[in-house]
C-alpha cells in the first residue's frame, strides 16, 4: 500500500510520530511534508495529498493540522476523495467500512500520539465492506460527480 502524507506546522509533531510507525510497517510513503516548523498554507498540503489520491499515485492518504478540520475540508473539496476527520479509533474504522474514505485527518491539537498510532492501525486495517453502505457511497459519488461537471 502506498500512502500520501502531509501536514502544516501545527501537525508537524504529530506527522513525525505517524511517519515512524508507517516506516516500522514498510508501507510506503509520498511525502508531501512539511519537514520544519516554519508556517505553511495547509491547503496546499491538504491539496496535493487529496490529488495523489484521487489520481492513483496513492492508495490512501493521512493529513495532520490543529485541529484536522481545515484538512478535512480541503481534500474533501478534490473530486474523488472522501476524507475523514477522526479522532478516535471508531470513527476511522466506520470511515472505510461504511464510507470507504481513502483519507483521514486528524488534529494534533486535539487527540495525543498514542491515540493517534491507534486510529491509524484501525484504518490502516479496515476496508471497505460494501453490503449496505455501498449504495451509500454510490450516491456520495453521483454528487461529486454531478457538481465536478457542473458548469462545464
């Protein structure tokens, strides 16, 4: 599996943790930092993992700012992508159970780095379960689509 990262200073620390435990897995990783503490737009980051994602350069994609919110919102906004914010190990398992979000936000500010490595494992190790929720996302999809197009 391959997994597209990034986040803004404020997830920094937070991302430095998530880093080592996708090392210590051997899953590999597209980085798309930030690697300092000096302040970064986290649209930009936020961007560029939704569009690794939804463009199949990766298979899933992790965002970490203060809060996950601003993230969420952004890489929700790239066609193709569900991204999830979650903060705790339910949520990120019903993201791709039920919901079959390809990312997951988190805030650094919000939840600490044992919790979080654990809502990692947990989505890292879901996958989607169809059955009900299929037609669920099937509709998700129908609006992204109806609203990609739109105005064209």
């Amino acid at each position: 599996m391959k997994v597209a990262i990034g986040c803004d200073e404020a997830g920094l620390p937070l991302l430095d943790i998530i880093r080592e435990q996708l090392k210590e897995k051997h899953i590999e990783v597209q980085d798309f930092g930030v690697h300092n503490a000096d302040p970064v737009d986290y649209p930009d980051i936020g961007e560029a993992v939704a569009e690794a994602v939804a463009s199949g350069a990766a298979e899933r994609g992790i965002l970490v700012c203060g809060t996950g919110i601003g993230m969420s919102i952004t890489a929700n906004k790239v066609p193709g992508v569900r991204a999830a914010l979650c903060h705790d190990t339910y949520s990120a398992e019903r993201a791709r159970k039920s919901n079959d979000a390809q990312v997951i936000t988190m805030g650094a500010r919000v939840i600490g780095s044992e919790l979080a490595k654990s809502i990692i494992e947990t989505w890292l190790n879901a996958e989607f379960a169809g059955g009900r929720s299929a037609p669920k996302v099937e509709k998700m999809n129908a609006v992204d689509e109806k609203y990609r197009h739109q105005g064209s």
